[in-house]
C-alpha cells in the first residue's frame, strides 16, 4: 500500500498520542515518510521503535515518555514537543485503552480511569496546543473515535461512552476554534487488527462474523487508517472539520 504525498505535510510539527504502537506507529511512519517533524508519547519505552524508523525512513521521531492519563504530564510532554520541533500545528489523538468491563460490577476508580484515558486526555491535549496553532496561523486536530458507540455494542460501557464524547468535543471546539483556521476531525475506526487486538480477542470464529457484515470482505490493518489522517493533516481537506470518517469497511451500514 503506498500513500499519497502531501507535500504541504514535510516540515510541519505533528504530535502523536500513543504513537509507537498498533494504529499509532503506522501514523508515525506515514507522517516520517511525508518528511514531517513527529514527535509522539507513550508509557513503554520506544527507542527501539525510533531506531526502526530512523533505518527505514531517514527521519527519527522524537519519543516522549507520557502517562497520558495525568494531565500535567501530558501537557508538559505537549510543550517539550513544540520546544523541540515548533508549535505543533498536527495533533493526533489517537491512544486509548477499550479494557472490557462489567456494568454492574463497575466501580468509580474503573470508569474515571477510562474517562481519564479515553476523553480526558484528548481535550486538555487540544486545549494545550490549541494557542499554539492558533499563533500559526492554523493547524489540524484529528481524534479518533470508534464505531463502538454507533454499533449498540456491550462490554465497554465506559470505552463507548467516552468515544460518543470525543465526537462531541470535536464538533465542538470545530465551532469554536474555526475562526482561526483550526481544523477539528473525528477517525471512527472498525475493528482494526493491531497486535493487541490479536492477542485479546481476535479468534477465526471471531473475525470471520465480524468480516460478513462488513460491506468490504478483508480486514482492517493499522495501515489503512495513514492515508484518511494525512489527508485531514493536509491542506489538502482544507475546507472539512468538524466530520467524522467511518474507516470500517462498510461494517455500520450493515
């Protein structure tokens, strides 16, 4: 699979949440290989990943350690970033945790934890490089969501609940930040078969349902989310935000 060049993407300052694995790290490369500066957090260390996309593209991401779920860490990740490579005018809010849980047997500590990972961090990471993008001139926030809370789906009440949120809060601060030429954009992925989903919970069983109420009859790879975030990275959408792209297959209009 080779992506488009967006040639207005080389030089810019992008920053990654959770970009050293699954769907995070086939952003990383995407954006390396566009020739931007990308920095991107995580809390295992990525060094070895870095030295990776050092050798294969020619250019090194900057890893910074982040909990991304304690805010003050965040944004003082989000502001060594800019430090380094200049105020980020691409953010990508992209990790999150989908850990399964039970309703009923949910307690305060579980879903504020989810709610800290999956929504929380999402908004004090656009609220921390909004002022930045907006002495630029402009920038690109993307947040992925999922499909989850489209499907109707059980197991993860928090995890869904927080992805509904992230839709609002990118409409939102669409509306609020437009004026200033900054761009706000949803991702709702299916189920994208990264390494963790494969260890969890991908089974032959399992896939082969999922795959026959998909539209598309193959499935989704980290890979195929790079094309769709470079493209809202870009100048390229110029005129879209406030949006949500379905990157499912096909699999909601089943």
């Amino acid at each position: 699979m080779t992506d488009p060049v967006f040639s207005d993407i080389k030089g810019q300052s992008v920053f990654i949440t959770g970009g050293g694995s699954g769907i995070g790290a086939a952003l990383t490369e995407g954006f390396l290989r566009q020739g931007a500066k990308v920095a991107f957090c995580q809390r295992s260390d990525a060094t070895p990943f870095c030295d990776a996309m050092e050798a294969a593209t020619g250019n090194r991401p900057l890893f910074l350690p982040c909990d991304i779920s304690v805010t003050d860490q965040l944004q003082l990740t989000l502001s060594t970033a800019a430090k380094v490579q200049g105020p980020i005018t691409v953010l990508v809010n992209n990790a999150a945790n989908d850990r399964r849980h039970d309703t009923l047997t949910t307690d305060e500590a579980l879903w504020d934890w989810s709610m800290a990972v999956n929504l929380r961090s999402y908004f004090f990471a656009c609220q921390t490089v909004i002022p930045g993008m907006q002495a630029a001139g402009g920038g690109s926030i993307i947040n992925f969501s999922s499909i989850s809370f489209m499907m109707a789906d059980t197991g993860y009440a928090s995890y869904i609940s927080a992805n509904a949120g992230i839709v609002g809060l990118t409409r939102t601060l669409a509306r609020e930040f437009g004026p200033d030429r900054i761009r706000v954009n949803a991702i709702a992925p299916g189920w994208v078969l990264t390494d963790r989903q494969k260890e969890l919970w991908v089974t032959p069983e399992s896939l082969s349902a999922h795959l026959a109420r998909q539209c598309l009859p193959y499935p989704i790879e980290p890979a195929d989310m790079v094309g769709a975030v470079l493209f809202l990275a870009s100048q390229s959408s110029r005129v879209m935000t406030s949006q949500t792209l379905v990157l499912d297959g096909g699999y909601v209009s089943s």
